[in-house]
C-alpha cells in the first residue's frame, strides 16, 4: 500500500495524541499547524484502521483457507458457514475502511496543499509526505 508499517502509523498516532505538537515543525512548512493537525489526525487513525482491516481479512482467509482444505465433502459445517460470514464482514469493513481512508488522504492534501497530478494521486502525496515526515 504505502510502505508504512502498521506499527510505524500507530506509533505517529499515539505521540501525535499524547503530545499535539509533535509534528508541528513538520507542519509549519504548510500552513498554521494548530489548523493542519485535525487533518494528520484523521489521516493516521484512518491509515491506522485500514492497515488493521487488511491484516483482518489476511487472517480470517488463512483460517479459512486451512479449516476448508480438511472438511468432509458435502455441506460445509458450521464452522466453515460462520468463517464465511467472519470473512464477509472484515472484508465490508476493510472497503469501509479504504473509502475513509481515500476521504482523508484527499482531505489532507488537499490542507497541506501537496502537488496532485494525474499520475501523483492524494494517496500518494499524503503517503510520500507521511514517509518522509515519520522516518
């Protein structure tokens, strides 16, 4: 996705909780800080939830994938009915998560006021400037 670990994004997201201005040297380069940093927020919560969902769905297909390599033929037990629906809802909760994640990425370029071209997409400035700034 981003190149951006899960552990990366939570770690930027609890100091930017615990002390608001971390990342304002950061954020003076684009504007007021104290304005840009609800956007920083929702985008690492949602960077933070979409990187969990994916991880999610990776883990109820592997459960998945290994329970149905040894069932009987025939119907499929309740326990392969239920990791279906388990599968089904982590994968709507990862596409939930993706769209937040598009509305804040585009969010915050947008307040940032990062270059967005045809091939430069706000995920991938949002993600560029996160890569650069979270080193």
């Amino acid at each position: 996705m981003t190149g951006i670990s899960s552990s990366t994004v939570a770690a930027a997201l609890e100091r930017l909780q615990a002390d608001p201005a971390a990342f304002d040297a950061a954020l003076a380069a684009h504007g007021d800080p104290q304005a840009l940093r609800p956007h920083l927020l929702s985008l690492l919560e949602a960077q933070h939830l979409l990187l969990k969902t994916e991880a999610d769905v990776g883990l109820v297909a592997d459960m998945l994938r290994r329970d149905q390599k040894f069932a009987p033929p025939g119907r499929p037990s309740v326990h392969l009915v239920q990791l279906r629906t388990q599968q089904a809802r982590a994968k709507q909760a990862a596409l939930v998560a993706k769209q937040a994640h598009a509305r804040a990425t585009q969010d915050f370029a947008r307040a940032l006021n990062l270059q967005v071209t045809e091939r430069r997409t706000p995920g991938i400035a949002s993600a560029k400037w996160l890569q650069q700034t979270l080193r």
